[in-house]
C-alpha cells in the first residue's frame, strides 16, 4: 500500500497479444467434390413378366408415397394387398423390407 492508504498499482503492467497472426491459413477445400447416389432399388420386370416390380423400403417411406412413385397417385392398397405376407399393417413398413410392386391399371 501506499504512503495515503490507497493501493499502489503503479508496478503494474499490461499487455495484449493476438493469435490472429499465428493462426493457419484457412483450409483450401477447392479440390473436394461431392457426389450423391440413391438406396432405392427398383428392379424392372421381376415379376416374371407380370409387369410386377419391387422396391427396398428406405427410412422416411410410407405405402402412400411409394405409390405415388410408381403410380403417380398415393394409391397404397394394391401395394398392400400384394404384400400381405410380410405386411400386417399398412403403416407399419420397415427399411430394408423388399416389396412387391404390383402393375396398376
């Protein structure tokens, strides 16, 4: 302390440094390329000549929207119908579960 009572901050120094000018140079990602494949499997004409198809359910499917890709309107049932062996619902599909692909009139 000094002489008065105050405290005596006049030793005291301060200093401050940045990183910035050490810091890397930033990542060149200029060579990267990107690619994008699907999981869906359609095999055209598996059902012997019956016109059937099949296709691997994939995560976010559901029959309506399966239907609307074959068929071009969500008409699920027919789906449904050829599958009823391993379907007991028509809301409970699964990824991974291969489906029978019915010709639609």
């Amino acid at each position: 302390m000094s002489q008065n009572g105050k405290p005596d901050f006049s030793n005291v120094t301060g200093s401050v440094t940045s990183t910035e000018a050490d810091a890397p140079a930033k990542p060149d990602f200029s060579n990267v390329t990107g690619s994008v494949q699907s999981t869906e499997q359609i095999n055209e004409g598996g059902g012997g000549g019956t016109g059937e198809q099949s296709y691997t359910v994939v995560s976010g499917d559901n029959l309506s929207k399966i239907a609307k890709h074959f068929y071009g309107k969500p008409d699920w049932k027919p789906i449904f119908d050829a599958n009823r062996d391993q379907l007991d619902n028509p809301d409970k599909i699964f990824p991974g579960q291969v489906l029978k692909i019915p010709a639609h009139d």
